[in-house]
C-alpha cells in the first residue's frame, strides 16, 4: 500500500470550495481530495513519461531503471545531474 504523505493547508478560498464539493457529492474532504491528487496524476502521466524517457536518456539509463531509482530515491536527479554538452561529449568520444 502506498505510504500516506502529508501536504501544506489550503488557502481560505480553497479550502471552502473543497468543503463545499465534498457536501454537495456526499464525500468528506480527505477523500474528494485524494481523488483530485489521483485524477490530476492520470492527467499529466503522458508529460511524465516524456519527461521520464529524456532524464534517463541524457543519463544513459533506460526510463525503467531511472523509474526504480526514483521511487527509492526522490532525490536521484539531485544527486546525479545529466552531464553537461561538453561533459556527454567527451564521454562519447565525439569533438
């Protein structure tokens, strides 16, 4: 199961709006707004996988194993930059 996270409060406005729309469709907040998270996850999936294949490409990684190394580590991009131009190119051998 996935681990429960925390997020930041809402500001006044939103807060109220999502009170409102959980009331109006029978549901409590936490669980109208964990269905919002799910929906907008769906949403930008597409963009991500995009995203994904060019990380581990610049990398050298497939989009799988940069995945993995991910989901144990949010910081491996932090931590391992994509080279730079001259960087990848003295890597490849080209001028």
């Amino acid at each position: 199961m996935p681990k429960r996270f925390t997020i930041g409060p809402l500001g006044e406005h939103d807060d109220h709006w999502l009170t409102v729309w959980a009331a109006l469709i029978g549901k409590n907040k936490t669980n109208l707004a964990t269905a919002l998270i799910g929906l907008r996850v769906r949403e930008k999936k597409e963009m991500l996988q995009d995203m994904l294949e060019y990380s581990a490409q610049l990398r050298g990684m497939t989009p799988e194993s940069l995945f993995n190394a991910l989901l144990s580590n949010p910081h491996y991009l932090e931590q391992h930059p994509a080279p730079t131009g001259d960087e990848r190119e003295d890597a490849t051998g080209s001028i």
